[in-house]
C-alpha cells in the first residue's frame, strides 16, 4: 500500500497485490491523473468506480460502502459439492476445540485446500467464521473424518448467509469512534492446553481489524490469559 498526502488535504492510496490494483483518492481529478501516469507505463484494464478486488466486491451509494464475498462463497459451494446442502445456523457447534475432532479415523481429501479457501474469506470479510476455522486448522496434520465435516458445516453456514456484508457508513461527523474488544478463553484446548485469543477493532461500529490465534504460552490463569489478548490487540491497534 502506498499512501500520498499534501498539505493541502489532498490524498492518494493505492493498493497492490501482485497485478491488481486499487486507487482512491480525495480528489478524483487527481485518481484519474495518477492513472493516466500508470497507464502511460503499463499495459492496464480499468474499472471506475471499482466494483471488486481480490474477489471481494465493492458496492458503493452515497452514504455507505459495503462489502461482501457471496460470488465466492457460491464457488467455494460448487467446488466442494456443497450446493445443496442444508444451511445451518452456527459455523460450529458452541465451545468446540479441535480436541472434539482429534479422534476420528483419518481423512483423505482436499482439507488443506478448503482450509486455505475460508481462511481467505474469514481474514477478509467474515470474522464470524474465523473462530471455527481456526480451530479446525489446527488439524492439518493429521486431518479427521469428523474435521472435515466441521469444515462442510462452515459451507453450510456460509450458504445461508453468504449475503452478509460488511457495511461502512459515510461520516457526517469528524468526532468517529474507534473501539476495540479483546478476549480469551483459558486453557480450553485439552491437547496442549494452551489459551486462544480474539479481538475486534471497530470503525464506527464496523469491523475493520479482527483476529483469533491460540497464544504461545501456557497462562497459569484466565487473567494471564486476557492480559496477553489484551496486549497483542493494543498492539495492532497502535500500529
């Protein structure tokens, strides 16, 4: 990402992931420049105003931005047969570890790469798949029978809910909020003990930074757990 100011308020980002690029800027005479620059050196297709990138698509109204992924969704359904399985209402079923999948005869088949699928989709624009996929990550060594079809349910609750979106409303106001929310668990996992972390940043009620990892350590209390959330989310938000 490269990120251009001048004092006269005027500014310029651009996004770059490999060949795909995201330009937005304060002052659209001043995007369009940028692009012609661009153009002049590089052979480039354009879209303006943007509609997608890296598969997540962009709607954009006078007073809001959303964002959603449910094309993808729907290729993640087709590819893994899963286009007519019943939704469901949770990604996994409540207080699960990966402990619960552990022991099952072992499974041979595309795990790895339904994994890598919604591990994309959950750091991008569904952190209410996150958790789940976390846990059943963990796995990837020795995939389960009963893994995989906690991965198949997470399909099944993306299909019923593959139209929720991540919605950023316009600022009226320059006084926004910023608020951030940290957790953890203690010690669920019963493998190797070790607590998970979870955090969400929030942009005007939006989610704009979000995580969930099983911590290094062992913390010797639900305290120690939550101080070692509480310190790895301040500082991602402070960076």
């Amino acid at each position: 990402m490269h990120f251009h100011s001048e004092k006269k308020g005027r500014k310029i980002i651009i996004c770059l992931y490999v060949d795909d690029l995201l330009i937005a800027g304060s002052d659209p005479d001043e995007v369009k420049t940028v692009i012609s620059l661009l153009q002049n050196e590089f052979e480039m297709s354009k879209s303006a105003p943007a509609t997608e990138f890296l598969g997540i698509r962009l709607v954009f109204t006078p007073t809001e931005l959303k964002l959603d992924q449910e094309e993808y969704i729907d290729k993640m359904l087709k590819h893994f047969n899963m286009c007519d399985s019943k939704p469901c209402s949770t990604p996994l079923e409540p207080k699960c570890t990966s402990a619960d999948f552990a022991n099952s005869e072992l499974f041979e088949g595309p795990f790895r790469e339904l994994i890598g699928s919604l591990l994309y989709l959950a750091v991008t624009t569904r952190p209410d798949i996150l958790f789940s996929v976390n846990c059943l990550s963990q796995l990837q060594e020795k995939p389960t029978v009963a893994a995989w079809t906690g991965l198949k349910r997470i399909l099944r609750y993306l299909k019923g809910t593959k139209n929720f979106k991540l919605v950023y409303k316009k600022l009226h106001n320059p006084n926004f909020n910023i608020d951030l929310y940290a957790d953890a668990d203690w010690a669920s996992d019963t493998i190797d003990r070790k607590s998970v972390s979870g955090y969400v940043l929030m942009f005007c009620n939006c989610p704009i930074l979000w995580c969930c990892k099983k911590q290094n350590c062992i913390s010797l209390s639900s305290t120690e757990a939550e101080i070692i959330a509480l310190s790895k989310s301040l500082q991602d938000l402070l960076y």
